[in-house]
C-alpha cells in the first residue's frame, strides 16, 4: 500500500503539468485577451479625444513600439511553449507572476481570499457530515415511517432549489424585511474594533445565511448515499446471519452494515476537498462574499491570466490530493481492498 501511494504522488505533478498546459495555451488563444482588451481601450479614448495614429494607412490606436512593449508586459512576445515553460519555472521558484488587475502578485491576492473560503468550506463540510450520517442511519433503520418520509421531502425540496436562488430569497426576507442579518460580507466594517465575543458573534452573525446556501446541496446528496447503501446492506446474508448468531441489532448495524455503507462515502469525500476552497461564485456574488471562487470567475472575467493560472494550479492540486485521501479512506473503511 506504501509504494501505490507514493506512486500516486509521483503523479501528481506530470499531471499537474497537463492540466497547466492545456489550460495556458487556452489563455493564449481565446480572443478578447488583456492585448485585445487594451487596444481596444486606447482606441476608445483617441476616439473620445479626436486623437488618430496613421500607421501603414490604418487607424491604429497603438503605434508598433506601445505594441511590442505591451507584448512584452503581458508576456505574449514568446512562443506559446517557451512561455509556458518560464512560467513553470517561475512556479517551482514560488513566483505565480503579478495580477494584470491588482498589480499585486498572484499568490498574495489568493491568500488574501483563502481563508474566506477555506472557513466556509470546512464549515459545511463538518456540518454537512455530522447531520447527514446520523440522518442517513435513521431514515435507513425507520424506512417509510413519517420521520423517513417527512425528512426526505424536505431534503429534496432543499435540493430542489438552488442555492443561489435561496440566497435571494434569504436576503430579501430575513435581511432586507426583518433586518435579522446583514446584507451580505464576510464580516462588518468595524470587525477589527470588536472584542473576542464580538468578533465571532458578528462572524456568525454574517454567516448563516450563506452557509444555508451551501449546505442544501450536499444534504440531499449524502443523506440519501448512506441511507441507500446502508438499506442494501440491512438486507443482506451477512446481517441475517449475524442477527441469527445472536448479535444485537445496534450493533450489527454499527460493526457491519455500517462500516460496509461508508465505503461510498469515504469514496466521495476526497473530492470535496476542491469545494473547500472553490466554494460556489454565485453564493460568493450574492453574498458579497470576496472568496475564491469569485476570485477565479472574476479573473476569467477580465482575462486576468496569471490569476487563473493560479487558480487552476491550486484547484488542480487539491483534486489530485483528494483523491489519493480518498483512496486512503476506503482503504482503512474497507479491510478487503489491498492497492498494489
């Protein structure tokens, strides 16, 4: 199991390495760059002006000197590989290269966002397992009684709505009628001025309602993959067995059915490592939430390449390590299977 697990590492960067290059020749051939974008706005202003620049009969905004220079400060006077390559070579250095829109470097603009949607992440991650696991035991062992049936439709009405539009309607009836909570932000702008209690009481206070957006979704999903497994499970020869030998019920539930039934779990679990940090942009834009995951959107947005670089090298790397965690949980839930 060792050496499948450092094999598995191994992997990580050619990977990382292909996910980079596809996405970064992508960056380079997509229309409507920081290039395009800056041409555009010189014209619009010569335009606004009365100023023309004649170069080679046409109306150019920008004469060859500007152009090669804003070549050379976006990096686009390199061939595409020979400009990918010292970008890698910046990475392994630590250097993510510096926002075309904050003009500050792109790792010192993700950490600033990281721990926004690293809290929100973990937050309704523990939420999310410590309801939905004892939930999903209970709608197995009391199938089709009123607490299975009433719990299961409001799991699907919650998921039936999605958590942007809830984000909506949370905001205009619980902050803009009632005045309960506050209009959006991950904290108030006198955060700093408070003491220890004040400080996580206006913490909570502005994060309720965003976490009820985040945790409709994965309700329904966990919820009803433990509960479905561990029905099969109930049925099966080996709990009949068990219970006939004399074993009571709670405990062949606990120490085996159970143990069997979290196989899927432990399976999925690796890949909400990326929501830990990716979180949902919608939510982030309702919310005024200044997250990560609006950071990527917003970098996608303006082409603001660096950063999403960044962000696809992050997002990337926290998939590829879920996955191995995953493989490690399922390992040590299930002592059948052996990675060679």
């Amino acid at each position: 199991m060792r050496d499948y697990f450092i094999r598995r590492l191994l992997l990580i960067p050619p990977t990382l390495l292909g996910v980079t290059i596809i996405v970064f020749v992508i960056t380079r051939l997509v229309p409507g760059g920081p290039l395009e974008r800056a041409i555009m706005e010189s014209q619009q202003f010569n335009a606004a002006s009365g100023v023309s620049t004649q170069v080679a009969g046409q109306d150019m905004a920008l004469s060859d000197d500007q152009l090669l220079r804003l070549k050379e400060y976006y990096g686009f006077d390199k061939p595409i590989l020979i400009s990918y390559f010292d970008w890698v070579v910046k990475v392994v250095k630590g250097d993510l290269g510096s926002s075309y829109r904050y003009n500050e470097p792109v790792w010192d603009v993700i950490r600033d966002r990281f721990p926004v949607s690293l809290y929100y992440g973990l937050v309704t991650l523990i939420i999310t397992y410590a309801v939905c696991i004892p939930l999903g035991i209970l709608k197995a062992i009391r199938h089709r009684t009123i607490v299975d049936n009433v719990s299961s439709i409001l799991i699907f009405v919650g998921y039936a709505i999605p958590g942007y539009a809830l984000g909506s309607l949370l905001l205009l009836y619980f902050s803009v009628r009632l005045e309960w909570f506050p209009m959006g932000g991950f904290v108030s702008f006198s955060f700093e001025e408070k003491d220890v209690l004040g400080k996580t009481l206006d913490l909570i206070n502005h994060s309720v309602l965003p976490l009820i957006c985040y945790l409709v979704g994965s309700f329904a999903l966990v919820t009803l993959l433990l509960k479905n497994h561990l029905l099969d499970n109930l049925a099966a020869d080996y709990m009949r067995t068990a219970i006939a030998k004399g074993v009571p019920f709670r405990k062949a539930v606990t120490r085996h059915a159970m143990r069997n039934s979290m196989i899927p779990i432990a399976t999925t679990f690796g890949q909400n490592i990326t929501l830990l940090v990716s979180g949902s942009f919608l939510i982030e834009t309702i919310f005024d939430i200044d997250g990560f995951g609006l950071l990527g959107l917003t970098a996608i947005l303006d082409r603001d390449y660096p950063v999403v670089m960044g962000v696809v090298l992050l997002a990337a790397f926290l998939l590829l390590l879920g996955n191995i965690i995953s493989d490690f949980l399922v390992a040590l839930v299930d002592p059948r299977i052996r990675f060679q």
